[in-house]
C-alpha cells in the first residue's frame, strides 16, 4: 500500500525535523510524500531555500514526491509559465492540479510529461469534469486523486461524501488518497486542529482513521500533520490495503483459536443473516490437525468473534463475527469482542471482502 506522509517547508518545523520525518518514513516503508507550494501562511524566503534539500532528500528513499500546484506555485518558482521540467528538477514527481488548470491542460500534459504524474483533487472532482477530461482523451493511466484536509472545526467531508467521490473516481480505474491527523505530535497549522480528510477522523487515532478509509474504499491513506509520533508513523507503515481490519479484544487464551484468530479472512459471498462467516477458517484449522476445546458457553451479543468448538462437528473452526445479539451455544465459544469504535467496520465487510483482526489483550 502506498502511504505517505506530509512535510511544509517554511512553515512550522525546521529542516532538521524535515529531514527526521522523511528518514523515520521511509525506515517504515512509506513511499510517499505531500508539499505544498501555495499555503499563505508559509514563509517565502524559508520554504525557497528548504525545498531543494527536503525533495532531494525523499528522493534518495526513492519516495514519490507530490505537490499542490496552482498558478501561484508558478509565481513562487519564478515560472512565467507551466514547464513540467522546472518541477522535475525540484524533485517533484507527481503535480496535484488542484485549480487554475483547464481540462484541456490536463489532457495535454498527461501525454506530453512522461515524466510527471498527476493528481486530481478527489474532494471537488465534479461527474461533468471528469466527462471533458475523457473527451479531451486524457491518459487516465497516468493520474490517481488526493482528498483535500481541513484544517477548521466542522468542515471534513461527511462519510457518504467520500464514499460518492471515491466511487465516482474508482469508475474509471483512477486510485484515491485521503488524509488522517496526528494526535500525538504538534499539529500543523494555522488552527492546529488537525488536518483530516473526514470530519468524524479529527479526534480519532490516526491508526484507526486509516483503516476506516480502507475500508470505505480508500486506496492510500496520507499522515496530514507535519511531526506525527514515530509510532503513528509505524502504524502507517504496517496498513492493509486488501482487507478491513477490526480493532479488538482478545478473549480466549486457547492457542488453536489464537492462531486463528492471526490469519486474514474472506466474507463468504452467501451472506447469512445473523453473522459475517469467514471462508477459509474450517480448512485452516483441519489443514493443521488442530483441536477447539469447548470454553465457557456465552451469550453473544452483536460484535463478539466466535468460534465452534469440537462439539459442533465438521463445524469445528467455523469463525463468525456477529451481527445481531444470540444466544450461548455450548458449541460456540466467545474469543474476542470487536471495539465499540470499529463498529462501524463490521458494514463494510461486504460478501466476498478479505477481513482481518489487530488485537489488545483482555483486562
């Protein structure tokens, strides 16, 4: 998965803390980096004599570099006019086009740069401009899309919005980034109110804001503020693309289940009422000759993960998350139960869609 993270010369950290952020990243395995070339709040004089050095740097790790063009970029390199030359010198290996370009524009350069990639900006693409990029035979093989951040209290895109985006998007084979904020290290500013994509991520852990964007879809997942913490960088760097991944408590100390409990999950395509059924977790149990002892029989209210036990049979290693409240079966023993937060989660484990567990032990 092709994650990334974000740095603003000139602005409010200093090019050693810069330089840190890339070299922590790129020993992570993040292969992406966001600039931007047009924040008003940045220092000119800084960001000029930053720049150089901070690209060069990411370019090293052989990092994707992105940036935010738009015509006052061009007035801030002393560009009279668009040269995709001039930004490869900088560094800079994909433009995010985020206004001033017409689609013809866009068109034009998506065949004659074939150096530089391009970005859409994910959050304003519009249906109908989208239709004039196809007409103006635009090589959509050469952009993917970036969601904006907001940096103000109350005005991050709402859920369905990202997901009608990202949809809309996804039609033509076109990639989606979106952003998360730290909640660990200084937040960027001018508000330092965190720099999230949805408004629902501001508060929330950028862990789990990341995996919610996967599961709603969400190709690349970026790190919007400019010192996250180390370990949420790691956090990034570890991230799934293929499957949701449900934060939960584990409650069985039995090894079999534990096990499996570790491997990653397909929904079964005949999706059953009451629960989501993993595929392949009777084959695994049978392929490694193990053995489900009977636990505790419990209730099982929705959000528990299950597994039968040997009493059920050629059932034993059925793993179920439920979905509504059932009662205790002494064939079925409770092994964890699925974070209150993640909750939202279970919805979008659709029929056919590859799930997953990141566990914290019981108290």
């Amino acid at each position: 998965m092709q994650n990334g993270i974000s740095i603003y010369p000139g602005l409010d950290n200093t090019p050693d803390e810069n330089l840190a952020l890339i070299e922590t990243a790129a020993a992570a395995g993040i292969t992406r980096v966001f600039t931007s070339l047009h924040i008003p709040e940045s220092d000119t004089h800084a960001l000029k004599k930053e720049i150089g050095t901070l690209l060069g740097a990411a370019r090293a790790h052989h990092m994707e570099v992105i940036s935010d063009v738009s015509p006052k970029t061009l007035e801030l390199l002393g560009l009279k006019e668009f040269r995709p030359s001039a930004f490869r010198m900088l560094g800079i290996t994909t433009i995010r086009l985020d206004y001033g370009f017409s689609p013809e524009e866009i068109a034009q350069i998506s065949h004659n740069s074939p150096k530089l990639r391009i970005q859409l900006n994910a959050s304003t693409i519009t249906r109908d401009l989208l239709h004039q990029l196809d007409a103006c035979k635009t090589d959509f093989s050469r952009i993917d899309a970036l969601h904006n951040f907001y940096p103000r209290v109350g005005t991050g895109l709402s859920e369905m919005t990202l997901i009608k985006q990202n949809a809309l998007l996804h039609r033509l084979g076109i990639h989606v980034g979106a952003f998360v904020t730290t909640q660990g290290g200084r937040r960027r500013g001018p508000l330092g109110e965190g720099l999230p994509t949805l408004e629902s991520h501001r508060t929330m852990t950028p862990e789990r804001a990341a995996r919610h964007l996967v599961a709603l879809g969400t190709d690349s997942v970026f790190l919007a503020d400019s010192l996250p913490t180390q370990a949420e960088i790691q956090s990034l760097g570890q991230l799934r693309d293929d499957c949701v991944t449900i934060g939960a408590e584990l409650l069985t100390d039995d090894d079999a289940s534990r096990r499996l409990l570790s491997h990653v999950f397909t929904s079964r395509v005949d999706e059953a009422r009451d629960a989501i059924r993993a595929q392949e977790s009777r084959s695994i149990i049978a392929k490694a000759h193990a053995t489900i002892a009977p636990e505790a029989a419990e209730a099982r209210p929705r959000g528990v993960v299950t597994i039968d036990n040997e009493q059920a049979g050629r059932y034993m290693g059925e793993l179920e998350i439920v979905k509504k409240n059932l009662p205790a079966d002494p064939r079925v023993n409770v092994c964890a139960r699925i974070d209150r937060a993640d909750f939202p989660l279970i919805a979008c484990i659709s029929p056919g869609r590859k799930f997953s567990f990141t566990f914290h032990s019981k108290n």
